[in-house]
C-alpha cells in the first residue's frame, strides 16, 4: 500500500523531543496523530502523568482518553494493514511493556491519563497550590457560569456609594445609563462572558500600549454606533430619508430665529440622509431623532 502525500510530516510530529503546530482540514487524520504523539510521549516517560493532553471540551477528551485505550488495548491483536495503524499499534505495543515494565496498570486505571480540558486542569493547579492562587478551598467548574457573571455585576454596582476607583467607575455607568440598574447589570454580564475577548487591551496587561489601547477602544465604539446608525437607516422609510433632510434643516433655521435651544438645531444646513458613519454622527443623530417620537420631535414642531 503507497504511503499518504505527507507522512514524512507524520513522522516528525512524533519527534518528542520537538515541538510542532499541527494545521490540517477536517478528516485528515488529526486527531490519529495526536494520539500517536501521546503514545510517543508515554514511551519515553517515567510515569503516564508526566504527559500531558489538553483539550476545549469533556468530550473532547473523553473521545481522546478512549483513543488511547482502545489503541493499547488493539496492541494485543493483530498488527494492522494500513500505514498509519500500524504506526499506532506499534507505538501502543511499547507502551504496553512499559507499562508492564513499571507497573502502570494503566488498563486497570485508566485514570492516570491525563486528558482534560483547560478549565479542569486550571482546577488541577488551583487545588495543588491554594495559597499561591489565591483560591482557598475547593473549586469546581460552573456549568452556568451566567449566573456568577451576574452575581458579580451586581456586586460591582452595588458598590458605587464606595470610595474606590470601581465604585467611581460605577457611577459614572449609571449615570450614563440615567440610572437603569437592570440594563447596567446586563451589560456588564455580557462584557464578563466575553472578558477573553476585550480583558487584556483595555487592562494594559497585554503588550499594547496607552495609545494603542486607545485606538482599539475607540475603533470598537465606532464599529457599535455604525452598526445602530445602519440600523436606523435600514428602518426608515425611504420617501421619509427623502423629505425629512428639508424639515429638518426648515426646523432647525425656525429654531436659531427663535434663539430656542434643541438637538434639532444640529439639522441646521442638511440637505440628505446622513452616511451611517461617525463622520456624519451629529447630522445623522438629529436627523433619526426627528423621525422618532420624544422630545427631539416635539421641539421641531
């Protein structure tokens, strides 16, 4: 049987003693691979737990604790036709006497394989070292952890009376927010499941500095307000993107005459339907506010 296009490549990823970044589309034999390099990693070890699988999920690392089973297990048998299954079985068949060798077991105790997710072994360390984390006690994944997010949103705003620089971050949230409790906790909810996203460049614990950190911010917000600036002029009707520039900018004239203050006077001059971008933010807030009922429509009228 001819040899795939890359098993040279194969066979340097399970060079222990080298480190590699596997890149291959769906099917093509990863996750054989991975098992075959673990498989590598116990041959070479003193005990099974110097070695070391991670994985993003349970079940992701169920699936890979059953590959190595089933592959020490299949070393028993007889050794197979395909190029990549022999290569398994081999490897497995030196696992299983050193494992004999040393008194593993791991058959009997399949335990002593350490595959796990990032979380559980976070928790691993977490428990091996309670002063140095900082953690204390015992600790255990949260399968909800919204409601923690939560908790800790509300704790947050709760604090605002506090003289610290989160309370005074607090209030000016609120304050922003004209007081809205509820909708200050659900933003800050949404921001804390999504903290690996944003945590390090607006911390400065990554390597960005001040006014790189800056820029991203600001490059964020403007994303936000055009996406609801498109938004609006999506849902506006185009006869009323048409005609209301003219009123707008009649209102806003009538305004100045008057000396009355109002948003509406930023009208003052529009002659079209603002672009939905930043650049055109003031001309573009008026205008979607006059086509709305409240206060902007009323001091145009």
């Amino acid at each position: 049987m001819s040899k795939v296009i890359d098993s040279p490549a194969r066979a340097r990823a399970l060079e222990v003693a080298t480190s590699f970044i596997v890149q291959a589309p769906a099917g093509s034999g990863k996750t054989e691979l991975l098992t075959q390099r673990y498989l590598a990693l116990l041959d070479c070890v003193d005990c099974p737990e110097e070695v070391l699988a991670i994985t993003f999920t349970r079940k992701a690392a169920g699936e890979m604790r059953n590959r190595i089973l089933n592959a020490l297990e299949g070393a028993e048998g007889v050794e197979p036709e395909t190029d990549h299954g022999r290569i398994t079985w081999r490897l497995a068949k030196r696992v299983r006497e050193r494992d004999s060798n040393r008194g593993w077991c791991l058959m009997d105790s399949p335990g002593r394989l350490k595959i796990m997710t990032i979380d559980a072994f976070h928790a691993v360390l977490s428990r091996q070292l309670p002063i140095l984390s900082g953690a204390g006690g015992a600790l255990s994944v949260a399968d909800r952890p919204e409601l923690l997010y939560r908790e800790a949103a509300r704790k947050t705003l709760c604090s605002a009376w506090e003289g610290d620089d989160a309370a005074a971050a607090a209030r000016q949230l609120l304050a922003h927010l004209d007081n809205r409790f509820e909708r200050a906790e659900d933003m800050l909810t949404s921001l804390l499941a999504r903290r690996d996203q944003w945590r390090a460049r607006v911390t400065g614990s990554g390597t960005l500095s001040e006014p790189e950190r800056r820029q991203w911010l600001e490059g964020s917000i403007r994303r936000q307000l055009e996406s609801g600036l498109t938004i609006i002029s999506a849902y506006c009707p185009r006869r009323l993107r048409e005609e209301l520039p003219a009123l707008a900018d009649y209102a806003a004239a009538s305004l100045v005459e008057t000396g009355r203050d109002s948003p509406i006077r930023g009208c003052l001059g529009l002659t079209s339907w603002p672009e939905p971008s930043v650049g055109s933010l003031p001309g573009q807030n008026r205008a979607s506010s006059s086509c709305l009922p409240g206060k902007g429509w009323r001091n145009c009228c």
